[in-house]
C-alpha cells in the first residue's frame, strides 16, 4: 500500500515499533519449532531440572510420573478437543456464519479489525475460555477472507484478547475457592470459608487490569500491523478441508429419514436439557468443563437443526483439531514429573519463603509464571501452587483473594508464550505457530506489566 501524504510526526517510532515486531516474528520463526517438537525439549529440560534439583528426582519416579501424566490426561484432552469441535459445530451453523460474516463485511483497515475483534473475542472469552478461544480463531478467518490484513497478526491479536480468560467467569482457581466443597477450594479446607467471586474477579485489582490489556494491546496492534510486502494474507486450505466427509444415505430409505428428521435432535435435546433443569432445581448447576461442553453441543444441535448436519459438521471441526492428539500427552508427562518428583513444589516454596504479607501476591503471580510455562493447565497447576499459596497467605495474614488470583492472572501472562493453548486456535484459523508467537511475545511484556503493577498497587 502506498500513501502519498506527508507521514505523522509518530511514524517514526510506529515504523520502528513494526520493526520490533518483525524482528520478534523472525526470530521464533527461526528458533521455534513445531509445538510438538517443542513439547519433546521441554520434556528434557524437566528431566534435567527434575534430576538436578526435585526432592525426588531418582529415575524410577521421574519415569512413573511421566507414564501417569502422559496417560492421566487423556481425559482432559478429550474434553479439549470436544470442546472445541462442539464450539466449532456452533460457529459452523448457518446462522451463526451469517452473523460473523456481518460482523465481518464492517472491516475494511486493519485498523478496524483490531477494533471489532479485541472487544468481542475479549467479552467471549470472559464468559467461557473455549467460547473465546473458537470465536477469535473463526472471526480471524471470517475477517481475513474479506479484508487485506496480515492474517497472523489477526490471529495473535484474536489470541491476546483471549488471554483474559483466566480473569473471567470460567476461571477455574477463582470458581473453585468460591464453592463449597469443590476438591480445590484450599482455602475453605484451611478457613472454613470460601472466597466470593466479588473479592477476585469482580474486585478492582482484577477487572481494571484485565480491562487495560484489552485496550493497551488493541492500541499496540492497531499500530503494528506490517506494511506492504511485509503482510501475508489469508489463504484457504485444501478444499476438502472444508466439504462435508461423509455420504448421506439414498432418499427414500428409513436411513436417510433418520439422517434429516429433526427427531434425533429433539430426543437429545430434550434430555440434556431435562438434566439442566433437575440440576438447576436441586441447586447443583456448575458450569464447569462437562457443563460447558453440554451447553455448546445443545446449543450446536439446535443450530445444525438435523442429526446428520451436526456430525458433518464435527467431521470437520475433527480436520482442525487433530493437531491436539500429539501435544495434550506431552504436557500431561511434563505435568506429571513436575508433581512427582515435587519440582513445582520446589519451585512453588521457594517464592512463598522469602514473602511478606505484602510481597506474597507478587511472589505467587512470579512462581506461577515460572511453572505455567511448564504447566499450561490453570486447574492442574493450582492443584500444584495451591497448597503452598493459600497456607502462605493465611499464616502471613496477607490478602488472601490478591494472592491466589496473582497465581490466576499469571497464567493470562504465561499463555503468551505458552503454545500450549495457542495449538487449538492456530488449528482453526489454518496457520503456522510461529509467526503468531511472535506477535503474542508482545502481549506477554505488556501484560506482564500491567497485572504486577496491579497487584502491588490497587487493594
């Protein structure tokens, strides 16, 4: 694109942060690998850092605990995977295309994809984490058909939006201190009490921060898009990627009714909805993972209308997804020898020994960043952080919420640079890792800034 008006006085200093930026993008692509592959280093550098300094650190346990966590999380990255293709069968109905491709035909600059997607992937992913990380990665796609914009640099910023998540209503460490009886909740098992989601996410020092991330970062990208040759545009796949990979049956056979009757919608509807109502009558309702992943499926069904419509589109959300398979046993091995062996303990008490009542919410929000970048799990790695966080705080009389939501918003950091999480969303939206991560290694500093500062200095 050329412009033949004189540039801003700022140009300057906008060229030479794009120059930054390109720099960052060019050196992962250059140093990062696959994410598979980075899984399998990162395995060895816990081996190494298990052997070296881990209580427990003798072959036989580093080994049963990379069995058990490779294998232990099988379940969970099930849950993933199927939360993902049911949010990706949801986005994938008509009218929810409709509405993203209106969302979409109001992009025309770079400038106001920022604007649009930073707000909305934001709001989503505040409300429930997979319904961010499916909205970002196909409103990305949706936009990037339409309008000339770097299509990485629409993802990564999709991404950072997404990063709040741990700050939002389906954060895990802050849902679990605030219910009674959940196998988490530290504090009440120590207390007595929980913590009211009023005193962490609904509290100042997390809604503020969590606000300044979304703008701060939506201003950075808007003035960090690349120029000319620089950008890289949006590219279809294969077209088999996105056409139906099953055959409907011959019309005219009871196969063919049952495919296209609305009738196998409605009995799956009408129980899985029958099952919220009895929890909601007995007081049970939580929307936890499973929930989610029911409330995405019904939804879906309802949106795809007919049974063979929804498993089509499964069908295809199973092309973008299949990529997880490989790194979800990865990092469960690496969870695993980090429990077993006690290193994330290790790591976790030597923080919380040199806090002070003041210090402690700074020290838990430093380990946790530290540990997520090799526990990329909120819920796992509180499990890990949790016990010696909570005890910290309440023997040192320091703010209990600020403390544990330090080792929460950390997590929104960490995940920057974390391709954990990333894997799902550059899945969807068909494009390498790499250049995303160097985009998103931006939002890691700033982010980084923003929640230290608040967790120091807002009450």
């Amino acid at each position: 694109m050329t412009q033949s008006s004189p540039l801003p006085h700022d140009a300057p200093a906008a060229a030479k942060g794009r120059g930054v930026v390109a720099g960052l993008v060019f050196l992962f692509e250059k140093i990062m690998p696959d994410p598979f592959v980075l899984s399998i280093g990162l395995t060895l550098l816990v081996v190494l850092m298990a052997a070296g300094f881990a209580p427990k650190g003798d072959v036989p346990t580093i080994l049963t605990s990379w069995f058990t966590g490779a294998f232990g999380i099988l379940a969970f990255a099930l849950q993933m995977i199927l939360i993902l293709a049911t949010g990706f069968a949801i986005a994938d109905a008509a009218p929810v295309q409709r509405a993203l491709r209106a969302l979409a035909a109001r992009v025309e600059t770079p400038a106001k994809a920022a604007l649009i997607v930073f707000p909305t992937v934001a709001a989503a992913a505040w409300l429930n984490w997979g319904l961010g990380l499916v909205v970002g990665a196909l409103l990305a796609r949706e936009i990037a058909r339409r309008t000339r914009v770097d299509f990485a640099w629409l993802v990564a910023g999709s991404y950072s939006a997404w990063s709040i998540c741990n700050s939002g209503l389906s954060s895990s460490i802050a849902l679990s201190q605030a219910s009674h009886g959940n196998a988490l909740n530290f504090v009440e098992k120590l207390s007595g009490r929980v913590v009211p989601l009023s005193t962490t996410i609904f509290a100042p020092f997390v809604f503020i921060p969590t606000v300044a991330v979304v703008v701060v970062m939506m201003v950075i990208f808007i003035r960090i898009h690349p120029t000319g040759d620089g950008i890289v545009t949006f590219a279809e796949g294969p077209a088999a990627a996105s056409q139906p990979h099953g055959k409907t049956s011959e019309g005219g056979s009871f196969a063919a009714w049952a495919e296209r009757s609305m009738t196998g919608t409605l009995l799956l509807l009408a129980l899985g909805l029958s099952y919220i109502g009895l929890l909601l009558s007995r007081g049970d309702f939580e929307l936890d993972i499973n929930m989610t992943i029911l409330l995405f499926f019904l939804i879906g069904l309802a949106l795809q209308r007919t049974p063979i419509a929804y498993a089509e589109s499964i069908r295809r959300a199973a092309h973008q997804t299949g990529s997880m398979l490989l790194q979800y046993p990865m990092y469960g091995g690496i969870m695993g020898i980090m429990r077993g062996t006690g290193l994330a303990a290790a790591i976790s008490k030597g923080f919380v020994a040199v806090a002070t009542p003041a210090t402690l919410p700074l020290w838990s929000f430093l380990s946790s960043l530290i540990i997520t970048l090799l526990i990329p799990s909120a819920g796992g790695h509180w499990a890990v952080d949790g016990p010696f966080v909570v005890p910290a705080a309440l023997a040192l009389h320091a703010s209990v919420p600020h403390s544990i939501m330090g080792v929460a918003m950390a997590e929104n950091v960490s995940n920057m640079l974390q391709p954990f999480w990333a894997v799902p969303v550059v899945a969807i939206a068909g494009i390498r890792i790499q250049r995303v991560m160097g985009y998103t290694a931006i939002t890691f500093a700033v982010s980084l800034v923003l929640y230290s500062l608040s967790l120091w200095l807002i009450p």
